[in-house]
C-alpha cells in the first residue's frame, strides 16, 4: 500500500490508476489520481485542530492564510452526509485514537479520492462503531469509490467486501468473491494451514492481588483519567478489560505501571494496602508491563535488542555492579530471550527497529515475563500483529496465567477478550463495569458496555 | 528525492562517511583557492605541511588540539542524550574564571595539591553553569538552544566585566586582563621548551575515561537510551530528568576543563582572547566524530591541524588564513549531510 500510495518506490513493476501510469514515489501525484489513505499509525499533526489537519496540504502555501470558513463548511457537510461526527476546532491531541480516524477518513474525503485504501481501520473500533463505518464505507461505494480494506479480521472482511484477496509473505496467497468464500478458506490462504486457537485450561482462580476501589486519576495520560474505577484482580486468571481506546485505559495501564499518581481512592496489592508505586517500584512488585505503543514506548529503535531487553533489569546485579555494565552478561540474556521466544532476528547487537512489529512484541513479552511477574499489565498487546505472532503472545499469556500470574488484559478486540479472558470488565469514561465471568455477557451487552449504555447500572 | 532509512551497516563503511565529508570539503576549499589565484595542491601541500611537516608544527598542532578535544567531548557526551550544549564556550570561559580566581595566590598549596583542586574546581563551576538551562529545560521546557547559545554572550561580558574590576592585573598596564597564575598552579611542559603542556595528556584520559562511561557504565547507557527515546526510558524506569542533569554536569565539566588548561597550561592568565571559538569549533570536532569519544580525539587534531597549517599557509602563499574558517564550517554541513547519508539512502525519481 505505500508504493500504492507513493510512499515507497516499487523495485518492479508499475502502478496505474484510472488508465494512467503513476510516477513512482509520489504522493502528490497519488493523491491527485484521487486516491486517499488512512494508515493504521496515523499522520497527524497533533498540535493542530481537525480543522487545520484536513485542510493541510489543501491549499496553497502561498495564501497568506487559511481559508478556514470554506473549509468548515465543506467539512461539516462530509461529515454530516457519512455520518462521521466531529469538532472541527478540537485539537487533535485531545482526540481518541477512534476520533483520530474519523478524522483520517474526512482527510481523504475531503480531498475528493475516489480510491480509499483503510490499513486495518476496526482495530481501535467499538463493534457499534464498525458497524457504523461499515454503512459509511457502503455508502461511498454506492458514490462509486473503491475502496481496498485491509484487515486481519476475517470475519470484518466477510461482512464489508465485495472481493477478497488474500497476501501472504508479500505475494498473492489468492482472491475469492465474498460470497462464494468462507472464514475457514480465507484463514486457511492467510496462515497456509488451518489456525488453533491456543487451548483454554480451567485452573481454580487464587486469591485477590490486586484490588482498586473508587479510583481516580489527575489525566496526565492520554485519553479519559480514571473516574472513581473498581477492580479486582485474582492469582492465576486472565481478567479481560473491553473498551474503546480512550476511555481510561491509557491512565489505568499508567497508574498500574508506576507512572501515574491517583488522586482518590484505595489501592490494595497482595492484601496490603498502599499508595500508587513509582515505576521502578512497580518492576520489584513483579508487575509486568507490556505497553500499548511498541514503536514509541516499548522499544528504542536505535538501540540493539540486547539493550533494549535490559532496560527494565539493567540495574541489577545480574547486568550492573559498581556503575558498570556487564554486556556479555547482556548479550547472552538476550541469546535466551531471543531463543526462547522464537525471535527472528541476525544477533543480540541487531538494531531493535529493524525488527518486524511481531518480533518486536515477542522481545517485549521476553523482557516483561522473563522475570516472572505476579502481575502482567498487558495493553493492547495483540494490536497491529499478524495472526501468527498474535497466536504467540496468546499462548504465552495463557502460559504466564497458568503458573499462577494474574493478567490484565486491556484490549479493544473484543472476540481476543472472549478468547483469553477467563472474567471480563468494560472499561467506559473512565468507569469499569462489574466483572462477570466469561459467557455471561453476551458479544452485544458488552458492546453496549463499551458504548456508556448501562455502566452506571452496572457499577 | 526521497529518503528511506538503511539497514545497520559495518564499521568501514561507517568510517567511510566522514572520509566522504573531508573529501568534499578539500573540494569545496580547491574551488576557493582558485578563487584567491593561488594552486590548491600547493595550497593544501603547505596546510599539510604546516600542521604535521616538523616536531614544531606536530606539536603546534596538537596544542591546539587539546582545547578542541575537551569541548568536542563536552559536546558529544551531551548530543548524546540530545540535550543541546552550545554553550562550551560560555562553560570554558567560567573554568577559565575558576582557575585564575584559584591559582593565582589565592592558595599558596603545592602543585601536587593545587592542580587537581583547580581543575575540579573549575569543572564544578562550568557544571553548574549549565545546570541552569538544563533545570529550565526539565522544568519549564525551555529550550536549551537557546538558553546555552546566550549565555556564551552573557558569560563573555561577565569575564569583562571581572577582567576591567576584580580579577584586574595591576601590573597589566590597563590591558583586559588577570594576573598570571603562580608557578605551582601551571601544568608543565611535556618537552622542555616546547609549548605542548600537559593539558594534552588529560584530554586524552578525559576522552578514554568519556569512551568508559558512554560504552560500559549505566550511566552513559541511560543517556544514551534517553537520547534516542526519552519516552521509552521514562516506560522503562529511568529517571529521564535526573540523566539529564547528570548529562548537564558531566558536560559543562568537560568544557570548563578546556579553560583550565588553556589557562594553566599556556597562557598563564585569563584574556579576552582566551578561546578563539573552541566552544563553538567543539560541535564540529563531535559531529565530525559521529559523537564517538575517541574519534573526537581525532577529530580534534584534524581541525587543529587545518587551523595551525592554514596560519603557516597564508604566511608563504598569501591565501588567506580565513581559508581554515571556511573549511571547517564546510567539514561541519558535509558531515551532517554524511550522517543523514549513513541513516537513509537517498532514492532519485
């Protein structure tokens, strides 16, 4: 999709669209042929408002300023005919990541594209709000736009397309109509091989370790700060958190990770009562913390995967005495980990950012879970991967779950939570819904959870 | 054009880059000395010459060279952990300050005693110097850029200021200027007779003991981690402020020792006229150096070199020595656009 869109330059080969041939590596030129491109990461300037984000790039660089009315009005009407509500003065730093790509949607309408191509567009989406895109993504079509979704989701891509093709290590694995296709074929062309699901054990929950009561957050983390939250977590299950993004999560995962204070309520680990711990704190409690962003918060590109992997430990005696580091002691920790874990990549001293976004993840899981954690604070930790390495972290939550770990597992893909979770919670406005065990809420109750409908009932 | 970023590449061909750098660089100053109407090769000959063609100029070179090497330390290790130093020049000047207000009487200590004392002393000083920005830059999100770049201007009027009243020689017939430091206060000569003191052999182990701390200890790695993505740092547990800071001292410290030993080691007092812009010439020796503490070493001489060859050039060829001015600002573009060059491949359309 980038040498598509301009952004890379196609070894081989050419690109046409609407019967001309696209100079390689231009964007201008793809946006001209109408072809608009919402990324998954999006390209946002988040010091600016929605308003100057869509109208970027619109208009010449030579007036003297913005032609801000034209714009609003011609925003207002997209957004109202495809039903995309939006404040067009909001700044984009105090979106959601759900707003964000509405936001990144109107960009390309705005722009008039005629070919949209969505890079997993659901995956920071309410079912609700999937829906809803799927009617304005039906709409378009019906407008005579094209429109290429790309998705993991087999069954999102069952419902949205008319026409599936189907990638696999970079070639054509095989296209199909939709209605003449299954979930089962099209997982089968995706994998090569029929996927399993990572087998779920029931294993007796142990005792509380990790209780919040009616707790709240100053809002220093993106997204809503916790509202007077309720939770508790036990020994030895996966507890599945369902939200939308933005709703909480970002200031929970922070308050649990050490960095974000609360400012009201109680908070009681392994049966003690006691204040919000500082991040380091967190690391000698044996709270794992697989963090949502791995690009910008669990990883440093720059630095090797040897030292990216002590970050967290660098400071024990293991790898530090005196002040000094011992690297072959590093290097051979990252020989485990990356033996261990099933990671590919040439030697512990290979830059991280080389890395695909799996083996990436799989490095993290290794840091957060090699010291074997009591607590594993897991946010969005299957986001953007494929089905294969999504697979992976699975089995090894469950693997952590069934020596006894308690999960948290923040998540917006609602069928990983009833996948993994053994009780789940909804996570709306920063309010967590009362927890039940899995089956008792069905697919649609928790959607409606995620939406605000009912949580005050349910708390 | 576009850029795309490169694969890790082995170390000839990291070396390659600044080669490349110095390569364009003779090119562009050619181009120049044509200009003036004189030979390039016989231009570059006499350079050459003059900065490494006998004990004199070797030696010549390498004094001027020590300087260059505590600021271009200064800057790398604080480049590092992207935490914007321009302001050696300011931090050499106060080490500068801290070593005439100590060595010139104020403690009648024995050598042995006296130098460690001053040299910390003044490295104290240029630390704190730069504590200030990097306290704005923690806590109120100033921009150190431009805190360090005016500070320089500040700090240079405050030296005129105490040159004009307290620190005034009296002997100095009105000159701008301090008393010299006492006999016990200089750094001896490493040859008789020769001006190569042993400033130079402690910028050596300032830079071998900087290569330590940025490649083995925990503190050069968290810089390091918090240079390249102080979020991810801060996710990690490191204190990102308290880096910086110790970033901000180790720095600054670095800077001020270049005016200790300009002062202790060559000119015996403090003048106006102390640093004909090291501090600013440090973030070329860095840059040119990729930011490796033993390639600033390096780094250094080469542009002390081109400086002292240039003087001896202009003597016999009547090119301007402004020439070396020209090169090493030109070193200084080509090496950013070599760096750029080494992170990405440029891809023509």
């Amino acid at each position: 999709m980038n040498i598509l869109f301009g952004h890379y330059v196609a070894d081989e080969g050419t690109v046409e669209a609407f019967g001309k041939r696209l100079p390689p590596g231009d964007p201008g030129a793809a946006l001209k042929a109408g072809i608009g491109m919402v990324h998954q990461h999006f390209t946002l300037a988040d010091n600016m408002t929605v308003l100057e984000n869509i109208a970027l790039g619109t208009q010449s660089l030579w007036r003297p300023r913005l032609d801000r009315a034209e714009a609003r009005e011609r925003l207002v009407r997209l957004a109202d005919d495809f039903g995309l509500t939006i404040q067009p003065d909001a700044f984009v730093s105090a979106l959601t990541v759900g707003e964000r790509q509405r936001v990144e949607i109107l960009k390309a309408l705005y722009r008039q594209a005629r070919v949209l191509i969505l890079d997993e567009p659901t995956a920071v989406l309410t079912p609700a709000e999937a829906e809803a895109l799927f009617r304005t993504l039906k709409l378009l079509v019906g407008q005579g736009l094209s429109i290429i979704f790309i998705s993991h989701k087999l069954n999102e891509v069952m419902a949205v397309s008319d026409r599936v093709i189907v990638l696999r290590g970079g070639k054509i694995a095989g296209e199909r109509r939709t209605a003449e296709t299954t979930r089962a074929d099209l997982a089968a062309l995706m994998v090569g091989q029929e996927p399993t699901l990572p087998p779920i054990v029931e294993v007796p929950f142990g005792g509380r370790v990790l209780v919040l009561e009616e707790v709240s957050t100053g809002g220093k983390s993106s997204g809503a700060p916790l509202d007077r939250a309720s939770l508790t977590l036990k020994d030895g299950e996966i507890l599945g958190l369902a939200g939308v993004s933005g709703n909480g999560q970002a200031a929970l995962a922070a308050l649990l990770s050490g960095s974000e204070p609360a400012t009201a309520g109680a908070i009681t680990l392994a049966g003690e009562q006691r204040a919000p711990w500082s991040t380091l704190e967190a690391l000698d409690l044996g709270i794992g913390r697989i963090p949502e962003d791995r690009h910008a918060v669990g990883t440093i590109g720059d630095m090797t995967v040897a030292e990216n992997l002590i970050l967290e430990s660098y400071r024990s005696a293991r790898f530090c005495s005196r002040g000094f580091l011992d690297w072959d002691a590093a290097r051979k920790f990252a020989e485990e980990i990356i033996a261990e874990y099933d990671v590919k990549c040439p030697s512990p001293d290979a830059r991280i950012r080389l890395l695909s976004g799996g083996n990436m993840q799989k490095l993290i899981l290794g840091r957060a879970l090699d010291p074997e954690p009591r607590i594993i604070v897991a946010n969005q930790p299957t986001r953007g991967l494929d089905v294969g390495a999504v697979a992976y972290v699975h089995g090894r939550l469950i693997e952590a779950r069934d020596r006894g770990a308690a999960v948290l597992l923040i998540s917006e893909d609602l069928e990983e939570i009833m996948a993994l979770s053994d009780r789940i919670a909804v996570i709306s406005k920063g309010r967590i819904s009362s927890v039940t065990k899995r089956g008792q809420r069905s697919m649609q109750q928790l959607g409606e959870l995620m939406a605000g409908h009912g949580l005050e009932a349910a708390a | 054009m576009r850029l795309e970023p490169k694969p890790a590449q082995s170390l000839a061909a990291t070396l390659l880059y600044p080669v490349g750098a110095i390569v364009v660089t003779l090119g562009f100053a050619a181009l120049l000395v044509l200009a003036a109407g004189a030979d390039p090769l016989s231009v570059f000959t006499l350079v050459a010459r003059g900065a490494a063609g006998s004990q004199f100029a070797l030696l010549e070179t390498l004094t001027r060279a020590t300087p260059l090497i505590f600021t271009g330390l200064a800057v790398a290790v604080a480049f590092r952990a992207k935490l914007w130093n321009i302001g050696a020049e300011a931090q050499l000047y106060i080490g500068g300050v801290a070593t005439v207000v100590l060595g010139t009487g104020l403690l009648p200590w024995p050598s042995w005693l006296l130098l460690p004392i001053i040299a910390v002393a003044a490295m104290l000083a240029g630390a704190l110097l730069l504590l200030g920005p990097a306290l704005l830059k923690t806590r109120l999100g100033v921009d150190e850029v431009v805190t360090t770049l005016l500070l320089n201007f500040i700090v240079l009027l405050f030296v005129s200021m105490l040159l004009e009243g307290v620190l005034k020689d009296p002997t100095g017939l009105g000159w701008p200027q301090s008393r010299k430091v006492i006999e016990a206060a200089q750094l001896p000569r490493i040859i008789q007779g020769k001006r190569l003191h042993y400033g130079f052999v402690l910028a050596i182990v300032s830079a071998v003991a900087v290569w330590i701390i940025m490649k083995k200890t925990a503190l050069g790695y968290e810089m390091r981690a918090v240079g390249h993505n102080p979020e991810a740092a801060r996710f990690a547990g490191i204190p990102v402020n308290r880096v910086l800071m110790k970033t901000a001292l180790l720095s600054g410290g670095l800077a001020a020792l270049a005016g200790f030993s300009e002062v202790a080691g060559l000119k015996g007092n403090l003048t106006l006229d102390l640093s004909p812009g090291y501090g600013y010439s440090g973030i070329v020796v860095a840059m040119l150096a990729m930011l490796n503490p033993l390639g600033v070493v390096a780094a250094a001489i080469f542009v002390a070199g081109i400086f002292v060859g240039a003087d001896a050039m202009s003597r016999s060829a009547g090119v301007p020595s402004y020439i070396a001015d020209v090169m090493v600002a030109t070193a200084l573009l080509t090496m950013v656009v070599a760096i750029l060059l080494s992170r990405f491949r440029v891809r023509w359309r």
